[in-house]
C-alpha cells in the first residue's frame, strides 16, 4: 500500500514538475490575490498586517482548490476507470494523491507567506513561531488535501464538479481554515507565541480527514 | 420452446414486481406508527405552546425573550444529535458490508433533510435570541458561524444526493459526504468551550444533573425536546414512505415500458 502511494507521490509530482501549473499559474494566482486584498483593504498597512494570517489561509484554500482539481483533472480521462484498473491498492493511490498535493500545498502555502511578509510588511516574529508555522502549514496541507482529494474523486464524471467542489470543500475545510489563522497569528502580528490548542485540532483535522478518505476511497471508485 | 420459457420467465418476473409495489404500497398506507407519532407530534406542540407562552414566568432580566428556550435547544438538540446523528450511523450502517442495505441510505437522506430544517430553524431562532439579547442579528461567534458552516455542509450533501449515477455510486457518494460532514457536528458542540464565545455552555442542566430554572421551565423545555423529537420521526416515517413509493413509481415506469415494448408489431 505505501509502496503504491509512493509510486502515486512520485508520478503527480513529476507530472506538476513537468507540466509547470503550479510555479506558472497558481502561485501568480496566489499573488494576485494578495494583491485584490491590498486593494480591498489597503492602502493603510494597519489592517492589512492585522489580518495577515487570515488573508494568507484565504489564499492557500482557494489555490489549494486548483492544486486539487489539477489532481483530479490528470485522471478525468478515464472517468476514474484508469485508477480503479491500476492494480494499485486504492487506499495507497488516496494516501499517494493526498501527499502530492499536500506537498504542492505546502509550497503555495510558504510561498504565499513569503509574499505576505514583504509585501504587506508583516515580518515574520520570532524563531520558534516560524519553526511552528511551517509544522502549521505542513498538517493544515494534508488535512486540506485529503478532503479535497476524496471530493475530487467523487466528482470526477459528474459534469458538475465545477460547482459541487468548492460547495462542499469550502465549508468542509473551514475549520482547518479557523485553527490554521489563529495559529498563525503570533508569527505575523509578533504579539504572543502560537498556542499548541491551535496545532492539536490541526492534527486532529488533518488525521480525521485523512482516516476518513484511506477508508472511503475504495467504496467511492469500487463502482465506476 | 425457448420463447416459450422465455414468456413464461417474464410473466413471473412480472408478478414479482407487482407482489413488490403491493407491498411497498401497503407499507406506506395509514400505519399504527405515523398516527401514534403524528397525534403525538400535535398534542406535545400544543403543550409547549400553552406552557411555553401562558404558564411559564418570565425572566427577571430577559422578560419574554426566555421563552425561546423551549424552542430553540430544542430542534438543536435533534438537528445536530438526532438527525445528523442518524445520518451519519446510518451512513456506516451502508459503508459495513455486513449491514449494507439501500434502506440505511434511504434514511440517513431522509434524516439528513429534517436536520437541514432544524438547523435552519436553529439559526434563525438564535438570530432573535441574538437581536434581544446582545443587540445583533448575527455575530462572528464560534458556535453561530460553524454552525452556519454545518448548515451549508449539509445542503452540500443534499446537493450531492440529486448527482447521478447506479444506486450503488450514489450511495458510496452519500455515505462518505455525510461521514465528512459529520466530523463538523463536535467541533459545533465543543466550540462554547474551546473558544471565548457569546454563546454560553450548558447552563440549564448542569453536568451533575441539577436544574438551574424553575421546575415549569425545566418541564416545558422537556417537553420541547419531546415534541422536535416526535416531529423527526413522523417526518422521518413520511420522508421515507416517499422514496418507497419513488421505487414504485420507477418500477412501474419500467413495467409500462416492457408493456410497450411488447405490444410492438
């Protein structure tokens, strides 16, 4: 099963390398919205750098949706069928899928707040917060993965997906948005260190989300 | 000969099915159950609705605007508990091959749409709660917004319900939504106590079982709960009875088109 997941790792990642969506279209579109909430809520600086965390969540879930979707869109082809006939075990593909694109999510994610704390002259406070923000933006990458690959699945014939994705994945993943904002919030305001409440529902989400797709991916494609 | 058999074959296939609508169609005529539930349903709403408005005092503080407490922790209480509660073990109840039946996705839909409006009338009668008591329609605390968020989780499935595909995709799709889904209903529950929120925790019944209001209070708001309760599950017997007869209606559909289909020169 992990040697399947991994083969799955290895084969997305080469097909996002190769295919370069990530680096030329979704990190400009994370750029792009930071830039809509500069104008939103800019020119001055104060509210902007207090609602740092929340605009950078804001930013990686959207993009996140695409980094999915981009998953899912590689095997559209087949309607599922390639996937179910791999010969692969299921749940290694889901365990695969969901650690691509958590990784790809961690890349948008670091780099969005690298964004964030330039061009909204955030900074970033304190070492150990910046060390807790990046074990933040790794757990809250795979908890958003793994909803987003299980409903990505899900949808992968239907001729609404477009529409039923973001319906479901938005609120699904909002309280990985909630815990993920207040996490970061001491790295980006430097006002108190993060609080581990905030890292533990993280991890808890994300091992729930996770538990919940390795058992469902089987049933979900069993069919097609 | 073959064609014989074959006729033959049909016409038992036939009065099987028609054996099956006679069934489902007695199934879901006037019942025992949905008398006892409905009659119960009414007679415990009129009950809380006298009590409620004529018996119980007022608040020393809130005046009348207390009078909310018998309606709203109540359809909560069988929004979050009872029926996303039912949805969601009857939603394991599909995913176990052991117990995997079409009946457990036929009621975790049906228990899934009471709970949708439950919750919906959950929002908006802690809105009115909101407006008299903290001056506000609406406000960003913890327990209101994930409860929105709840909400819409389950219009989300709901939506997913309608999608198409064999019963067996649908009901795979179902389960799995409403599991996700599920994983909202105790971050709705512990939210009063894992962050700062106007909303307060359990304050008429404390843990140790102790009524903090008057006994009328404590009575009437029981029997609140007892009322949601008995509406849930005359709504869950008729929502039910529902997609029965939708499998009639496609059955008989099917049977027109072989009628058809036969008769053809």
């Amino acid at each position: 099963m992990f040697r399947d997941g991994l083969t799955i790792v290895k084969k997305d990642l080469k097909i996002e390398i190769r295919s370069k969506v990530l680096m030329m279209q979704v990190l400009p579109l994370t750029g792009a919205i930071l830039i809509i909430f500069g104008f939103a809520l800019g020119p001055d600086l104060n509210p902007l750098r207090q609602n740092a965390a929340g605009l950078i969540w804001v930013s990686v879930l959207l993009c996140s949706m695409l980094a999915v979707q981009r998953s899912i869109a590689v095997e559209r082809d087949c309607g599922g069928e390639a996937l179910r006939l791999s010969g692969y075990d299921l749940a290694g593909v889901f365990m695969g899928k969901a650690m691509a694109v958590a990784i790809e999510i961690f890349f948008i994610g670091i780099a969005t707040m690298s964004i964030t704390a330039i061009v909204f002259n955030t900074g970033l406070h304190g070492v150990s917060n910046i060390l807790t923000e990046i074990l933040v933006m790794a757990v809250a990458s795979l908890a958003l993965s793994s909803a987003g690959i299980i409903f990505g699945a899900m949808f992968i014939s239907s001729s609404t997906s477009e529409t039923l994705l973001p319906l479901i994945y938005l609120p699904l993943t909002s309280p990985v948005l909630l815990a993920a904002t207040k996490a970061s919030l001491p790295t980006f305001t430097g006002v108190g260190s993060i609080k581990l409440i905030w890292v533990v529902i993280l991890f808890l989400l994300a091992v729930a989300y996770f538990s919940v797709g390795s058992i469902s991916f089987e049933p979900l494609l069993e069919d097609y | 000969m073959t064609s014989i058999l074959e006729t033959e074959n049909s016409d038992n296939q036939t009065q099987k099915e028609i054996t099956l609508i006679e069934n489902i169609l007695k199934k879901t005529g006037p019942s025992y159950t949905k008398y006892i539930l409905g009659i119960g349903s009414v007679l415990t709403a009129c009950l809380t609705i006298w009590l409620g408005l004529f018996i119980t005092p007022k608040d020393e503080h809130l005046g009348n605007t207390v009078r909310l407490l018998y309606v709203h922790p109540p359809v909560a209480w069988a929004a979050l508990y009872l029926a996303f509660g039912t949805t969601t073990l009857a939603s394991l109840l599909w995913l176990w091959p052991k117990t995997r039946s079409y009946f457990w996705d036929k009621i975790a839909g049906a228990s899934a749409e009471i709970g949708v409006l439950y919750l919906a009338l959950t929002l908006v009668t802690g809105s009115i709660w909101g407006r008299t008591t903290w001056g506000v329609w609406w406000t960003w605390d913890a327990r209101l917004t994930l409860t929105a968020v709840l909400l819409v989780l389950y219009i989300a499935y709901l939506a997913i319900r309608q999608l198409d595909g064999s019963d067996k995709t649908k009901a795979n799709r179902n389960a799995i939504t409403a599991l996700f889904a599920a994983i909202d209903v105790p971050i709705v529950h512990f939210s009063v106590l894992w962050w700062n929120t106007l909303h307060q925790t359990a304050s008429v019944l404390t843990p140790g079982l102790h009524l903090t209001v008057p006994l009328s209070m404590g009575l009437t708001m029981g029997l609140g709960f007892l009322c949601t309760t008995l509406i849930w599950g005359w709504m869950m017997k008729v929502r039910y009875d529902i997609e029965l007869l939708k499998v009639v209606d496609s059955e008989i559909e099917l049977q027109r088109a072989i009628m058809q289909r036969r008769n053809e020169p």
